[in-house]
C-alpha cells in the first residue's frame, strides 16, 4: 500500500519534470533574497539536499517544520559556512516540547560580505569608499503533533536585505507536513518555502542625498514546492542505511530530483552521499 501511494505522488511530478526540462531556463533569475536557498544542515548538504522526509534535529526548522515533532527534548543547531566570493553564511535554530504535542521554537540566518571597495566608471580601481551587503531572516517556528503519525509545521520570517544606499524588507512563511507509516520508517513530506510578497530595494533615508537616482522593480522570494520521501533501507545491529528522495518545482529555476544515502554506525559514526 506504502508502494502504490508513493508512487502515485511521485510519478506526475517526475514525468512533468521530464517532458518540460527547458521551462525552467525562462524563469532563471527572476527572483530576490536568494541567500534563502543556502542550505544550513550539514546532514541535508551530505544528502545533496533531499532533506524535506528527514527528522530528528533542530534543522529541521528550516527544511520541513512538521519534523519538529519528533525532537523529544530542547534541542539546537547552529552552522557557518564560508561561502563563495568571500561571504559569509551563519545559521542558528532550537525548538522545545511545549504541551506535549507542541513544538516551539525560533531561526535565523545571516549573509555578510564584508567590505567592499566602491568603484565607478571613472574609478574602476577603486575610489577608496567602503560599503557592504547584509541579508538576514528570523523568526518563530511552530508545530503540532495531530498523531503519532501525522505532524505539521509553519515558520514565519522578517526577510531584511541591504546593500549600500539600498535596503528592503518583506516577511515570508514556511509551511510543511510529515506523514510516517509503520512500514520500515517510511516517511512521506511536503514543504512550501519563503511564499510571500514580492520585495523591492528602496533608497535608506539616512543614505538619501547620496544615493543615485535609479528605479528598482520588485521580485518575488525564491519559493520552492518539494514533495519527500524516506525510507530505512537497511539496518542490522548498529548499522542503518537511509534512503531519501526529493523532486524540487522552485519557482526561479527547472524542475529538479534530488536523492541522498546516509550510513550510520551506533548512531554515532554517519557518512553521507547523493546527488
């Protein structure tokens, strides 16, 4: 039975992405505030992000709130990345019991990158002037427990971007499920990402008389569909192997599946793999 839903969830989304790959090359770039899209957990990055089915840990947060539920005790996580061009990429999230059932909790994340030199037409070396770029979202994070085999979550952020003269501001919210059956930990997820209104760079007052005059339209957050599936795929004594499974429809970019393997030994040793 596990067998036959699974597949009638996954198949349309599969022959969808199949049969209109290229659409997806219309919509490249069509959005803002993508520091969103950076993956914080270390499990999901080893996982090639196919992480909306997974549970147990307070990343959970940012991936698929429902999974919450099944954290038992105050719980939290943090990671930093050094990522590309020099920025820097800062995650924290923790989530408690409240009421049995209930799963409190907050997020952030941080987007730096430093200080950079001004340049113009006529100072393409530099003019000496420094400025930088930030971005961060923070927020609360809840979810419920309806049974042992059904929870649900939300998260709700205020999105901040700043970029020298500029900055803007908007607020987004997450949403997402996770259904386990009794059938080798099977577990089937949903989630919706940063859905909310559009954002637009706007002039910061105390930066007016400097700024240039330029007019900056509004774009969408990068909002991701992913549907998920895990599954244990093996376990003998110590040994476990679970196997995720993850199409993507995000709204700036193709269709895409991602699938990931993770081994652990004891619960203690884990080693990582997918594509």
């Amino acid at each position: 039975m596990v067998r036959r839903i699974a597949f009638f969830l996954f198949f349309p989304l599969l022959t969808f992405a199949q049969i209109l790959p290229n659409l997806g090359g219309q919509r490249v770039g069509i959005s803002a505030l993508t520091f969103l899209r950076i993956d914080p957990s270390p499990r999901s990055v080893g996982m090639a992000g196919a992480a909306v089915a997974l549970k147990g840990d307070p990343f959970a947060a940012y991936w698929n709130a429902g999974a919450l539920t099944h954290t038992l005790y105050f719980t939290m996580g943090a990671s930093h990345t050094f990522w590309i061009a020099g920025l820097d990429y800062s995650y924290v999230a923790f989530a408690a019991p409240w009421r049995n059932s209930h799963r409190l909790g907050m997020q952030a994340q941080f987007l730096s990158s430093g200080p950079i030199e001004r340049r113009t037409e006529f100072q393409s070396t530099g003019t000496g002037e420094y400025f930088t770029a930030t971005y961060w979202a923070a927020g609360p994070v809840y979810a419920y427990e309806f049974s042992d085999r059904f929870s649900a979550g939300g998260s709700f952020k205020l999105v901040r971007e700043q970029l020298d003269f500029f900055q803007a501001t908007t607020w987004l919210v997450d949403v997402g499920f996770l259904y386990q059956t009794d059938v080798r930990d099977f577990r089937f997820g949903v989630a919706v990402h940063n859905f909310g209104p559009n954002s637009r760079l706007r002039v910061r007052r105390s930066k007016k008389d400097q700024a240039p005059e330029v007019s900056i339209g509004s774009y969408p957050a990068p909002t991701l569909f992913a549907l998920g599936a895990a599954i244990k795929a093996f376990e003998s004594g110590s040994h476990r192997i679970d196997a995720a499974l993850q199409p993507n429809h995000p709204n700036d970019n193709a269709e895409n599946l991602r699938y990931g393997l993770e081994y652990s030994y004891a619960g203690l040793l884990f080693i990582r793999a997918g594509q």
